[in-house]
C-alpha cells in the first residue's frame, strides 16, 4: 500500500511540473487594433469580410468568435470599428468583433 501511496504521489508531482512547463512555453499572444474601416464585401458562408482601409486599401479577414456570428448584420457600404488580430507582421490575420457606424 505504502509503495502505491509512493507511485501515486510521484506521478502526480511530475504532472504537475511537466504541466507547468507547458504552460511556461505557450505561444505568445496575438496583438490586437481597432480600426475603422468601410466594408467592401461580405461572405457569409466563407466567413471572410473585405474592407477599405484608411489609405485606400482592401483587405480581406476572416471572422471568427463574435464576429463570425453576426457577420450576416454587415453590409456593404457600412462604415465599422473592427477589432482585429495581428500576426507577427502587422497585418490583420482575423476580425473578432465590430461594432456597425450609424449614418
């Protein structure tokens, strides 16, 4: 009994430093912007939002977590805050929010 009581504290105090290694190593977080922009085009069913930029530029995102849920509510020619994920360059990887301008 005393050797199972061992073992079993063993494992579990090695889980516990393994798991907290992983933890330590994770991926870094991604930045994230606010920008206004006007929406271009929409697909629903790609999940993916064009717009144009300040400067002029159209970018094409996908939408994802509540973004991707209300997507249908965007419409071209809407003016919207997006908040959007960055990846290491810069550029806007995916829209996870927006919040639609009133005319």
């Amino acid at each position: 009994m005393n050797r199972l009581m061992l073992l079993v504290s063993a494992l579990l105090a090695f889980s516990l430093v393994l798991g907290g290694a992983v933890v330590a190593v994770g991926k870094p977080t991604d930045k994230t912007q606010k920008l206004t922009a006007e929406i271009v085009s929409v697909d629903p069913m790609a999940k993916t939002i064009t717009i144009k930029v300040a400067n002029g530029e159209s970018k094409t995102a996908t939408a994802v977590d509540k973004a991707a849920i209300y997507i249908r509510s965007l419409k071209p020619g809407n003016k919207a805050i997006l908040t959007c994920r960055q990846d290491e360059k810069g550029e806007i990887k995916d829209i996870t929010k927006f919040k639609v301008l009133k005319k």
